[in-house]
C-alpha cells in the first residue's frame, strides 16, 4: 500500500523535470535550505478592545485567512494585548519584507523572527495596502546577512508546475509543504477588491499567512493568503497573491507612500449569453458598461452604457475582472486607446485614465508627511474594515490602522480602530483629507475621534 501512495509522487516529480528538460532530482532539500531563510515569522500585538478584535483565523463560513491570533495574549503588566502571528519573505538585502495586511492590521508593535534566531526584531511599516491584502514591513538589516529570495516572474506559472509554501503554520515553527499550482486567474473569491489569485494544492494552515509560495528552482511566486475550508482545516484549497502583483503594490509604498491605481469612472458586468444576444458581441468575453460615473474618464472620453469594451489598447478584455485589473494597473494620466462595440459596430476611443479615488494613506514615520506628523497610519473607510472595527455607517473619517509606539498620537490616546472625524473643526471625509488637516496643524492638534460606539474630543500635544 505505502509503495503504491509513492508512485503519484514520483511521476509527478518525472513529469516536471521533463518540461524543464532536466532529471527529476533525488531531493528539493538544497532548494529549500537556500530559499528557507527568507522566510521570517511575523509576530504582533495591539491593546485588546472590542472595536479592535484580531482577524479570525477562518472569519468566513468556507473562506478563511490563514492569521494565527491569539486574543488571550498578554504583554508586560499594563492593560490586555491582542498577539498574533503570521509569516513573511525577505525581498531585498536592506530589510524589506513581504507580508499579508491583514497579518499587521491595527497592530501597534510589529516584531520579525528569522528562521532560527532566538530574539525578535523590531519592524516598521512601510505601507499596507488592503485592497489587494499586501503589506511592507522594514527592518535593520545591518550585520544580519540577510538572504533575500529571488522574484520569479509569477506570469509565466502554469497549472501544474511544482510549489512550495514555506511559513510557520501554528506557530511550530519554520514548515515546508509541497502541491502543485492548481489554477492561476483566479478571481472572485470575496478576499479582496483586487484578485489574480495562484491556486495550489500545498498544505498551508494558520500562521502561513504573509508566507512564501515558491517554484521548484526556489524562486518567489506568491505570497501565501487564504485558504478555502469548511472546517478550519487544509482541503487542499489554498490562495497566494502573484508575486508581480506585490512587487508593483511593494514599489509604490516604498516610493510613495501608497498606492495609485488607475480608474475609468464606470459600472460594468458580464457578458452573459442572453445579454451577448443583445449587444452583439460573442459571449462571456469583454466587459458590459452598465453606468457611466458623470463627470469620469469614461464620460469624458464618450464611453455609453450598453457599450461593451473588448481592448485596452492591444489587450484583449476577458471578463469584468481582467478589465479592472487591468486598469488598475495603468499610471494615472496615461492615454489608452478602447475599443468597444456600439450598436453592432466596434468603434474607438481615446481615454485618458484617471486616478482611483479613495486610497490608503500608509506610513509608519511619526515625522513622514504622509503620516500626518503624529504617527499614524490612517485608512479610508471601506465596508470591510468599517464591519472589522464595527464603525457605523453614520460615522465618516479616516480609520486607524496603526499607531507607532512611542508617537505623539500614542501619548495623546489614540488607538487602532479609532475614527478621526474632524481635525482642529474642521470635518474629514477620508484618510487624504485627514492627512492634510493633520499636515497643515501647527503645535497641539485637536482632533475629535469615533471610538466605542461614541464621539469625544483628543488634543494631541508636541
């Protein structure tokens, strides 16, 4: 019996050694032990509150997270902590690593481990960006001789290709599981607004989140996120951000601050077969406009609804979802070219892409400018964090999601999942607006906060 279980294995090993033209090797441990130290454990804490609850491991019925939290946890003498635990990757020889938002999310102290070492080491944010659930985190390199692990190109993995997950599920300690690549593409799943998803069929669990997914020569091809379960455990099922897809959200919160995407300014919908009929277009490709944003880049460039966008350019628009990815991805400003069937005829456009309102404004430097001069990391308010710190739909501003330790907002009492509603008077609608309230305050700034179902005023003093 035990012989029969090693023949899968052993032919799948046959197989993909024959696509890269090279003898299956006897063992993947050389790769693992090359590319293992890349891979750190995420530890962090928050004060306990119960607008401010850890993300559960599997906080949906079928679709989970992998976050190891700890609620229970505690930190030193003072009032309660939140501790949890994830995992993350080296990408860069100064210290900045990949990792989940939702690993470091309302986290006040964020810690790293590497593989092997005995003490934690202080991490910063650089910048999260919740849309596609990727975070940055910076630590002292010097002296540490860090390994970061090389970047594959995640666009060239296809479904059946070796992968590795590489974490520390349940916090056991450094883990390594082996699957294949079960699909690539994979979108709606409900985790995030942004969703290109590599599936694979290698064991990961809680504590895996922000870990790596990597190829068989040990290169980086995803960022292990969520699993699919319907009891808490592995089925197989597992999630991972492609790795090109963090690296650009990585670029701009190194450079900027935050992220930029690109925006059209519509509403747009399947193809279905009924509706292909109707519009003439071939069925389940493009993506249907069914309202123009008045005032958008799309009502500019004279985009109608009922019209159905085929190209952005050369490429080609699958489905709604490759079309918003896709956008996303162009530099505000830049002209693109639709084309777009009319009425039967295809016809084009010139458009030029605007900016995607509503960012997060990230940043750990009490001093930076985009984190207000106080030390916060602030966030719009989007109906998924709105239900995480349970804010209600009447309250309007700027939602935190970090406090440095040590800052002035710290001092002033401020913590993760409050909601900056005015500062000094003055009403703000989200994290932008907030940011340059805080900006042009001089000395003490008064802000009034949401926090804990009620409303009160905080003085953050120098």
């Amino acid at each position: 019996m035990h012989r029969l279980l090693l023949v899968p294995l052993a032919c799948l090993l046959l197989v993909a050694a024959a696509r890269a033209g090279e003898q299956a090797p006897a063992t993947y441990a050389p790769m693992i032990e090359q590319v293992a130290p890349a891979v750190v454990t995420v530890y962090t804490s928050k004060a306990a509150g119960p607008q401010r609850r850890m993300i559960a491991p599997f906080s949906e019925e079928d679709m989970g997270r992998f976050f190891f939290g700890d609620p229970r946890g505690r930190r030193g003498q003072g009032s309660p902590r939140q501790n949890g635990q994830g995992s993350g990757v080296v990408v860069a020889a100064d210290g900045l690593i990949l990792t989940n938002n939702h690993v470091i999310e309302g986290a006040d102290q964020i810690e790293v481990q590497l593989r092997g070492a005995k003490d934690r080491i202080k991490a910063s944010l650089v910048g999260a960006d919740p849309k596609t659930d990727v975070a940055v985190l910076r630590i002292e390199a010097k002296g540490l001789g860090l390994r970061p692990v090389v970047l594959a190109d995640s666009d060239r993995v296809r479904v059946g290709d070796l992968a590795f997950a590489i974490g520390n599920p349940f916090g056991v300690g450094h883990s390594v599981s082996m699957g294949i690549v079960s699909a690539t593409g994979r979108g709606d799943v409900g985790i995030t607004d942004y969703e290109d998803f590599i599936q694979t069929d290698a064991s990961i669990n809680p504590g895996n989140s922000g870990g790596a997914l990597v190829d068989s020569l040990g290169r980086l091809v995803g960022i292990n996120t969520a699993i699919f379960s319907r009891g808490g455990g592995n089925i197989g099922i597992g999630f991972a951000i492609p790795v090109n897809l963090a690296k650009r959200v990585m670029d701009q919160l190194v450079s900027g601050g935050k992220v930029v995407r690109g925006y059209l300014g519509v509403q747009i919908g399947e193809v279905s077969a009924e509706l292909a009929r109707k519009f003439q277009v071939e069925a389940g490709k493009g993506a249907l406009v069914a309202e123009v944003l008045e005032d958008g880049p799309a009502a500019k460039a004279g985009l109608k609804a009922g019209d159905v966008i085929l190209k952005v350019d050369d490429t080609a628009v699958t489905d709604p979802r490759h079309l918003r990815m896709h956008v996303a991805g162009v530099k505000p400003g830049s002209e693109v070219q639709l084309t777009v069937m009319r009425d039967g005829r295809e016809e084009q456009l010139k458009l030029t892409v605007g900016e995607l309102p509503g960012q997060t404004v990230a940043s750990s430097d009490p001093d930076g400018e985009q984190g207000g001069r106080i030390g916060v990391v602030l966030q719009d308010l989007s109906p998924q964090n709105r239900q995480q710190a349970e804010v209600p739909l009447k309250v309007q501003g700027a939602l935190v999601a970090q406090v440095e330790e040590g800052s002035r907002a710290e001092r002033a009492g401020l913590r993760p999942g409050m909601v900056i509603t005015e500062v000094e008077r003055r009403p703000v609608a989200d994290a932008s607006a907030a940011v340059q309230q805080l900006r042009l305050a001089k000395g003490e700034v008064l802000l009034r906060v949401w926090s804990e179902g009620g409303t009160r005023w905080v003085v953050v003093t120098e």
